[in-house]
C-alpha cells in the first residue's frame, strides 16, 4: 500500500498493512498521524497527513526493517533511511 502527499510518500508492505500489532505500533509511534487503524485493526495511511512528516523514522523504528519506506517526493524520490 503507498499514499503520495505533495512533498512525502509513505509506502507499507501489503502484507504488513493487515497485521494488526504493527499497525497500533505505528499508530501509536507517528507523532503527526500518518498511521491510523481500522476497525478490523488493519493498517489505514491518512493521505491528509502525509506531508505533516517530520522525517522522525518512529515509524520506521517501530517496524520491521525494509516494511515501511517514507519516500522524500521532493528529493528524487530519496527513501528516508
């Protein structure tokens, strides 16, 4: 799954969007919301958000590496590492 905002793409593994303990962790780590849950606990990417990004990497360091890439949109589409 990926969502594109003007300046930043979030991009999550597909079979990562549906594991439910990865999504609260997200959820809960992303101080500007990018991340929110579903009902059925699946992962859901709040495109109005997406260029609140601070380029924090909690996102990142609350998952497993390689399953979500922040995409710098405005930098030749640089991956946030």
């Amino acid at each position: 799954m990926r969502k594109d905002g003007l300046f930043i793409a979030v991009e999550v593994q597909d079979a990562a969007a549906t594991d439910t303990e990865l999504a609260r962790r997200l959820t809960e780590a992303c101080p500007v919301d990018i991340y929110a849950q579903q009902d059925d606990g699946s992962l859901e990417l709040v495109e109005k958000n997406l260029d609140e990004c601070v380029l924090c990497r909690l996102c990142l360091d609350a998952s497993p590496d390689g399953v979500v890439k922040v995409i710098k949109l405005y930098d030749d589409d640089a991956v946030l590492a």
